[in-house]
C-alpha cells in the first residue's frame, strides 16, 4: 500500500505547493482513495506532479466539515466524475474558530449529490471502513481548544466533533487507521482503534511549548502512545515544535509527512 501526501502544511519539495490543511492518496492492490482534499484545488496540482490521476480515483472520505480539509472537495468534483464522497451526515454543520470566524464548508457542497452520507459507521468492502466511535468514552479529555459549533437554537457551544470519521483499512493483517485532525483525542482513537500504523494529524498545535502546563500534557500523551505501541506518521495539526517533541521520545516509531512525501504502509 503506498500512501502520497497530495498537501499539507509544509513541502517536502521545492516544487510542491503547501497550505493550512491536509490532502493524503491512498493506493491499495484494490482502490485508488482521496481522503481529504485541503482547503483549495493545490492537492490536484501536486498530484498532477506525481503522476498521480484524480480522475481515476474510486473513493473520496472526508475526515471532518472543516474547510481545511474539504475546501478542495469543489476541484475534485470538477476533476472526478464518478467517486462517491463519503462524510459524516454531521459534516455540514456551523463550525466555527477560537475567534469566532466560521471554518465550515461552502454550501456549494452541500448542494452537490456526489456525498453519501454516513451515520457513525459504515463499511465499505471487506478491507475499508468508516468510523465516528461516537458511541464510545472518551477516556483522555484535551478540550475543543475554543472550537465550536452552532446549537439547535443557533447559540455557539463547544464543538464536540461528532462529524470527524476514520478511515479503517485491514491489509497484509495489519490495521491502518486514517485520522483528518484527531480533534476526539489520538490517545482515544488509538485506544478505540488500536491500529498498528495511524496517519494523520495528532492536533497538538495549540498545546504551548512554552507552558509548564502544556508541557506536561505533551510528555503525558508522548509516554501513552509509547506504551499503545504502534507506528505513527504525523502531519498538519500536530505542530513542528510538538512533534520535535515527541519525536525525540518515540524515535523511527514516529515520522513527519510533508507535500510530495509517498510511503509504503
């Protein structure tokens, strides 16, 4: 299985473009999949210069309705004529920043019939599914870190991101997990899922390397992905400082994708 990062926040090559979010290829022996799409048409242009075709993409997730992950969704509507998209039927939701601004998706998508969308799991063939875990405890609590959502009278209140699914797929034996954000908890998804490798962002970011207190809940979240075992890669919301962080404790079982990078799962 080999796994391309179409966009991220940073590039791992001069010639690929980066922005605020995330965009992965994932090519198994069975289906071509987009999970994510960034927030603009730059994942399709990247992936042009990896010889990668959107168009002959088979299946489309989208993590969450954050605009950083399905603002491309519009281009890959445009390139791809026949790949369902499947979202949580949350996913168009009023989601809003820690200052208020409105980070939702365009209603344009909304409008479009190629979503299917989906409860809190869904499986898709014998070796792909989609999972919220909604319906289970969350055992460690990082917060909403300002994030929220409209109510059901309109009024703001903590988003408690019942929209973010997971892509699971089996393969070789082996569970692979697809997390856009992580913004339920990595610590719970791995918990949850107990995947053997789990790529995705860890949404450290906002957790301040400079605060005692945000210390320590780093190193704590560091020391329990040592003992869940498995291998990580980590992008997007996770932080680079964070990440040099976590690095420096977990070594090869933790590696940073950029724009450009291809692995083999």
């Amino acid at each position: 299985m080999r796994v391309c990062v179409l966009v991220e926040n940073t590039a791992g090559a001069p010639e690929m473009l980066s922005e605020h979010g995330l965009s992965l290829y994932i090519e198994t022996g069975e289906h071509r999949i987009l999970f994510d799409a960034g927030q603009s048409g730059a994942f399709a242009e990247n992936a042009e210069k990896l010889g990668i075709s959107i168009a002959d993409v088979d299946i489309a997730v989208l993590s969450h309705g954050h605009y950083d992950h399905g603002g491309g969704m519009l281009r890959f509507i445009e390139l791809n004529r026949v790949a369902r998209i499947y979202a949580n039927r949350r996913v168009f939701g009023g989601y809003y920043n820690a200052v208020g601004e409105y980070i939702g998706l365009v209603p344009e998508l909304e409008a479009s019939e190629r979503f299917t969308l989906c409860g809190d799991g869904l499986v898709l063939d014998r070796a792909l599914r989609l999972c919220t875990c909604n319906g289970l405890k969350r055992r460690y609590e990082f917060g909403s870190f300002g994030l929220s959502e409209a109510g059901k009278n309109g009024e703001r209140v903590s988003d408690k991101f019942l929209h973010e699914q997971y892509l699971v797929l089996q393969t070789g034996g082996r569970r692979i997990v697809f997390s856009g954000c992580s913004h339920k908890g990595v610590l719970n998804i791995v918990n949850w899922l107990r995947p053997d490798v789990l790529i995705g962002g860890f949404h450290f970011m906002k957790l301040d390397c400079a605060s005692e207190r945000d210390m320590e809940e780093l190193c704590a979240a560091t020391r329990e992905l040592k003992r869940l075992g498995g291998k990580y890669y980590t992008c997007h919301c996770t932080g680079e400082e964070q990440y040099e962080l976590l690095h420096r404790e977990m070594g090869d079982r933790l590696g940073y994708i950029r724009a450009g990078d291809c692995i083999e799962i």
